[in-house]
C-alpha cells in the first residue's frame, strides 16, 4: 500500500479535542477533511455545539504536511484517504514566569499523527 505520513510533536492543542477530532476524521478523503476543518474554523459547522479552533487549525496544517509528502513519493493526490490518525499526550513544560507571578506555569502539549493512503 502507499502511504505517507506527517506527525507533529509537542503541539500546543488540547488531548481531548485532538481525540475528538480524531475520530471525526478517520476514514475520510483528504480533501473532505480540509474542508471539513476549514468550516469547524470558520464556524459554520460544530461538533456537539464546540467548534475546536486551535485543534482543528493544527490538524489542517498536518494533513496539509502529509499530502505535501504524498506528492513528493509521487502519489496522486485526488485518491488520497487518512488511514490513520492519532493524538497522544506530549510533555509538560513550564512557562516562564512573569513579573508578577512568581512560581512558573505548566503547560501541556500533543504528540499528532496523520497517515494517508492512495486507494
């Protein structure tokens, strides 16, 4: 099978939006999904009344990298499906402090995947 895959390491996105994400976007044609992320963005679709900005923007930008590199293995784009997509917890790291708060914030991130696959 022909596959390509994009990933995107430490992603400041929330886990559970990316899993919701995850899953709406499984099985779907490449450019179903971009259009579909697009209109969580623009607001004209929601998902349970939530429209999930931050994640659905990072999503575009990965699925954007994996066609990218579906192109560059020769892959005709126009057949392309995600086969699998995944969001795993990332590490946590601590903000700097201000001047004003004095003991620093910790911040979470996502570890995301996309494969896609010309069938």
């Amino acid at each position: 099978m022909k596959t390509a895959i994009a990933r995107f390491d430490e992603a400041r996105v929330s886990l559970k939006h990316s899993i919701v994400l995850c899953q709406r976007l499984k099985g779907k044609k490449v450019e179903d999904a971009k259009q579909f992320l697009s209109n969580l963005i623009d607001r004209q679709v929601d998902i349970d009344g939530k429209y999930y900005t931050s994640a659905s923007k990072k999503f575009l930008e990965i699925i954007g990298y994996a066609e990218a590199s579906a192109k560059a293995k020769g892959f005709d784009t126009a057949k392309l499906f995600i086969k699998n997509v995944k969001a795993d917890k990332g590490r946590k790291f601590m903000l700097p402090k201000s001047r004003f708060r004095h003991r620093g914030r910790s911040a979470k991130s996502s570890n995301l995947l996309v494969e896609v696959e010309e069938r």
